[in-house]
C-alpha cells in the first residue's frame, strides 16, 4: 500500500466518491495504516452536480465512520470551462489540495483501477497525444498515490461486496455524453469481441512500458536544457536533436515563457518545430498566454506579451 515509506505519525488522505473503487481502496488503507502508525483521513468532494449530491456525501461519511475513519465533506462549485469532465476533476483535485494542506497531509491517495488506466491510454491514442500521455497515470505522482492500478474494477466490487460495503453507482457512469463513459461501455468491449479478452490489461502494461520510455526521454531533454537560455534557443543545436528530444525542449521553453500549465498542444508544437526544421521567413507563432515565439538571426526568441 505504499505506507512503508511515510514516518510514524504522518497523516494521510484518501479520495472517497462512494463507488467500488475508493471504497475497497479505503477499506484496506484502514487495516494497514495502523500497523505502521500512519493517521488515515477521507475527503470526499461534493461536486454539487445531481440533486442527491449532499445525500451521498453523507452516506460516503456513515460507510467511513463503519470503518473508523474520519471524513471531510468538501463541497465545490464546477466551472464548466473545458467540458463537464475535465472541469469537474479540476474541481475535484483542487478541492483535495485545499484539504491535505488544511490538514498537512504527506499523500493522497486515489482509487483508480487497472480499468481506469486502460481507458486514459485508449483516450490518450485518440487525441493522437505523445509518449507521456500515452503512459497514463503513474502511480506515484508527488503527493499523489494510485496503489490499486494493478488491480481491476470488478476485483474492487467484489472485496465491497465480500466486507459489506454498499456500492454507489454514479449515474454520470452511464451517461455516454462523456468520452470515458463512451471508451468503458462501447469502445472496450468491441476491441475485446474483435480482438480478444484482455484488452485492458494490455494497455495497462503498454502504460507502463511507455512511462519508462518517457521517463529516459524527459531525463535526456532536461540534460539538453540544462545549460541553455530558454528565452532565447539557438536554432542549429535545436535541429540536430532527435525530435522527440527537441519537441521537449521547445515545450518547456513555451512554459518558461509564460504559457498556463497544460494549454500547450502538439499543433503548437509543431508551430515552433516550423520555425527550426522549416524556415521560410514566416511570421511569429502565437501561442496561449500571450506568448510569441519569433525566428532572428538563426535564434528562436519566445516572449511574453
């Protein structure tokens, strides 16, 4: 469960919705924290979504308290500015943060299943993302911890249903306007009838193959960036890294001068890649945040404006 590398006495949080998932995860996070002195506390957000939203905080507190843990209802209000989705886990991730600081919590831990990874990738293969997005989640990212990614979906329900955990089934997880809702009930299960069982557990296992491989690369990049001016990148040294190496480079480049977190897509990308590999006197590239990248002399010079 990942508990051995905290200290006696540190707290930790758990991410409760009240499905299969976070409860299985909540119930074993509360046989084994005591053995190593670990305090365990749950959060459970209230996204103020459905009507019984307030209902089902207060079931997800009752099923805690059966297990003798303490729970946080943390009730957010979901500004939809990138579909409903990803704004409400936005929200979701926000709101946690705001608790394991109040709290001074050393981890997160969240509920995501082998189920749940196989469909990120599958998501990820669609907006034709790269080698990082395509190795889904990890299961050690800073604070957070996802222990049960080996773990299966229906391996979660029937530990609810063998300690006698009621299970709620979001109906938002039947609802096939969402993207995932699509890949879990649709997707899938063709690939599975075209290609064979197992299908889940493939990707899963091509996540992991492809962190690594992403892992080596962002290691070699961050080589490549450590002794450069990011603000001002010599065009020669950018054309003769591989382009996997550049295309790193050029995105924390785009970061470090000023574009928000996560606005910075492959199209982008492959602006800037023009201006190296492509050059044919055109114009600056404009890209979220204001920031301009533009070609002078052989050098790229990425401005804010």
């Amino acid at each position: 469960m990942q508990l051995e590398s905290f200290e006696a006495g540190d707290l930790v949080l758990v991410a409760v919705s009240g499905g299969a998932d976070s409860l299985a995860l909540a119930y074993a996070l509360s046989r084994e924290a005591p053995k190593f002195a670990i305090s365990l506390h749950a959060v459970t957000v209230d996204h103020q979504l459905q009507l019984a939203s307030s209902s089902q905080a207060a079931n997800v507190v009752e099923a805690m308290k059966s297990l003798g843990i303490e729970t946080t209802i943390e009730k957010v209000t979901v500004e939809v500015t990138e579909g409903l989705e990803a704004s409400a886990r936005k929200a979701r991730y926000e709101a946690l943060n705001v608790v394991a600081k109040k709290l001074n919590a050393v981890a997160i831990f969240l509920g995501h299943t082998r189920d749940d990874q196989a469909e990120t990738v599958l998501l990820g293969l669609a907006r034709g993302s790269g080698t990082r997005s395509l190795s889904g989640m990890a299961s050690v990212n800073e604070k957070y911890l996802r222990p049960l990614l080996s773990i299966t979906r229906e391996q979660t329900q029937e530990l609810c249903k063998e300690v006698g955990l009621n299970v709620w089934h979001d109906p938002h997880n039947k609802d096939r306007s969402f993207a995932r809702v699509r890949v879990r009930l649709d997707a899938i299960p063709a690939l599975e009838n075209a290609i064979g069982p197992g299908i889940s557990e493939a990707l899963a296992r091509s996540a992991e193959l492809l962190r690594q491989d992403a892992d080596a690369l962002d290691a070699w990049a961050e080589r490549e960036m450590t002794p450069l001016n990011l603000a001002d990148l010599e065009c020669g040294h950018l054309a003769s890294l591989p382009p996997a190496i550049r295309s790193r480079v050029i995105r924390r480049a785009i970061y470090a001068a000023g574009a928000p977190t996560g606005s910075i897509s492959a199209d982008h990308v492959l602006a800037v890649e023009a201006l190296i590999t492509s050059w044919r006197g055109q114009g600056a590239a404009h890209l979220p945040g204001g920031v301009k990248v533009e070609r002078f002399s052989g050098r790229l010079s990425l401005l804010r404006n």
